[in-house]
C-alpha cells in the first residue's frame, strides 16, 4: 500500500516538474519572440472638412510619426456638434492617451472634456477654446488679436480706396460659420473693435463717420450656404464697403458672390481669415484685399506633440516646458501673419505698425516653418 502510494506521489511530483519546465519555457519564448509594442494612441478632433483641417491633420501626422505613436486626426463632414462630442465620448471610453479637440460649441464640449480629464486622459483644446472647462491648455490663434489686425488693415485698404471720409457712411458684413465657437465670436469682436477704435482715432475722421454693421450672417459651417448669404446682402446692399469673412470659406464665399453679383475686383473691400487652396485665388483675382493667415498646422502638430509629453513627463512638467508663463498662463498663441498679393507695412491709427507679407514672403515663411507649400494652396 504505501509502495502504491509512493509511486503515485513520484508521478505527481514529476508531472508537476514538467508542467514547471514547460511553463517556464512558454513564459521564456514569449519574452524571447520579437513583437511590436503597443502604442500610444492620441486623437485630434476638428470641427469639419475643409482644406484648413487639411492642414491640420498634416501637422498631426507628421508628430505622430516622429514620435512613433497612433495619431489620430477625425472630423465631421460639415460642423456636427453632436457628431463632434459623440465621438469624443468614445475615445474616452477606449481610454486613448490624450485628446485635443476644436469644439464648435463651448459650452456644449465642457462636460465631456471635463469627463476626459476624470478618467485620467489629459485633454487640451486646438483652435477654438472652452475657457469655462478644466482644459489643461488652449493651443491656437490668439483670435481676438487675429480679428483686431484684420480690422485694422481693412479700415486702412478701406481709407486708401477713399471710402473712409468726415461725414461718410461705412457699411461692414460679417459672414460666420459659427455664433457660438469662441474663436468666431473673438475675431468678430476683434475685427468690431479695431474699426471702431480706429473710426475716433483716426486724425483725419474723429469720429465724424456713420458706419453700418450688417449681420453677422450665420452659415453653420456650410459653404453653400455661406454664398447664398453672402450674395443675399450684397443683393440688398450694393453700396457695401467691407466684408469680412470670418471662417476659412467665407471669404472665398463672398469672392464667388461679388463675381455672381457683378461686382468688379477691389470694390468692396474683402478680407478673409486663412491661407489655403480656396483663399489664394480671391487674392490673386483682385477680389479679396489681404487674407489672415493662421499657423494651424502648428495646432495639430504641437498639440500631438504636447499631450505625448505629458505622458512621458507629467502633466506639470509638461506643460511648464511648453507653455510661458505656466501656471498663471494657459495658452499658447500660434500666431498668424497677414498676407496679400504685395508686401505693405504702415502705422494703424491705433498706433501699430502693421506688416502685411506677399504671397512670395509667406510661401518662404511657410518653408521655414517646415510646411510644405502646396497644403497653403501656394505652388
């Protein structure tokens, strides 16, 4: 009996030293057998399709493979909000490392960029800010400022066309994709007050000038519309002065309307927001006077870049190292430069000198930068 027991003891203890080496090799081959790692997966999110997220998506791709992460860039086909904020919602449930957003709606994207936050994923915006969120950075274009110098050049081209007199009367239209996005509010109230400063400013006017705001007109992000308002208020007001198109196809909006409507090249004083395929060709038909060029591709590229260093760094560290003035400060401007089809340079009433680049010393900026021309729409 305990010979049998013995033996069956022996077979237990072999078998178990077996399964032990087995195992044991199993868990060496698999640590021995090459396997790609897991990476890191960020999402960018835009606000529709256009070739200014073109651009974007360029500088997101272009991080991403210097990094060797995922770097997703996702946007709706025309503004979405709740396209825009139903698929933020799923990245934070599949838990992805980072995500910068471009909300169309503030307010609406605040508890869902707070929620991001909760769960752990560091989350910051790109072009358009949700101020009133616990988004860790904005990162984009000053648009107060960017609105403010589109104003001043266009009182400026409108003075020199001698549309700006004592005793005349201005009228202005505003064409928008948005009346809720930050970024749109802030240009529009950049570019308002630019023309008023200057209207009691200016030496040779003080304030002795009726000037007309139409609008703004609300395309919700939709080209299509944006010309049927656009070619609406120049129907109703062929004596406009200038137009001011506030997204990046509202200006090619209002070029393609004043061609509709008969207007000749330069009679309306026409300055659109951002350099792309679409903005250059007003400029160089005569239609539009001076474009604001963002650096979007920056928004893309630095945001991609930023959220892998909060992974890698912390959060804190992170964001000292990238963003002046942290804490105090929370955004990082990415600037935008002027553009027309000739250099021009001169002191605004408000007392700024204002540089505007030609469309040959923005294609050499852009170079600079290490953007590649043609997503400007510059050959």
């Amino acid at each position: 009996m305990y010979k049998a027991i013995s033996k069956t003891l022996a077979a237990v203890i072999i078998a178990i030293v077996v399964i032990a080496i087995v195992a044991g090799v199993v868990v060496y081959m698999y640590y021995l057998t090459p396997r790609a790692p897991t990476k890191l997966v960020f999402v960018v999110i835009g606000k529709s399709v256009h070739p200014y997220w073109s651009v974007v998506e360029a500088g997101v791709k272009k991080a991403g493979q210097e990094l060797g992460v995922e770097a997703i860039f996702w946007v709706p086909t025309k503004e979405d909000v709740p396209a825009q904020l139903s698929t933020m919602d799923s990245y934070i449930a599949q838990k992805v490392a980072g995500i910068a957003i471009a909300p169309s709606d503030p307010g609406a994207a605040t508890p869902y960029i707070n929620k991001g936050l909760q769960q752990g994923i560091p989350v910051i915006t790109i072009d358009t800010d949700a101020p009133q969120s616990n988004r860790l950075v904005y990162l984009g274009t000053g648009n107060y400022k960017a609105g403010w110098l589109a104003g001043l050049v266009a009182w400026q081209l409108a003075k020199e066309k001698g549309y700006i007199k004592p005793g005349a009367t201005i009228k202005i239209a505003m064409l928008t994709g948005s009346l809720t996005a930050m970024n749109s509010l802030e240009r529009m109230a950049g570019f308002r007050d630019a023309i008023m400063n200057c209207s009691v400013k200016d030496p040779d006017i003080k304030g002795n000038i009726n000037i007309v705001w139409l609008g703004p007109y609300n395309d919700q992000e939709d080209p299509v519309q944006a010309y049927n308002l656009a070619l609406s208020a120049l129907q109703a007001h062929p004596d406009l002065t200038i137009a001011f198109g506030v997204y990046a196809y509202d200006g090619p909006a209002w070029a393609k309307a004043l061609k509709a409507a008969g207007f000749p090249p330069g009679k309306v004083i026409l300055v659109e927001f951002d350099v792309t395929s679409d903005n250059v060709p007003p400029l160089v038909e005569g239609y539009a006077q001076v474009t604001v060029g963002q650096r979007q591709y920056f928004m893309g590229y630095y945001g991609v870049k930023l959220l892998y260093n909060m992974t890698k760094y912390g959060v804190e560290q992170a964001l000292k190292q990238f963003i002046p003035g942290y804490p105090n400060n929370r955004i990082y401007d990415t600037g935008v430069d002027l553009v027309s089809t000739k250099h021009m340079e001169f002191t605004a009433p408000t007392g700024e000198k204002i540089v505007v680049l030609s469309l040959d010393e923005y294609k050499a900026l852009a170079q600079k930068l290490g953007i590649d021309p043609s997503l400007l729409g510059l050959s």
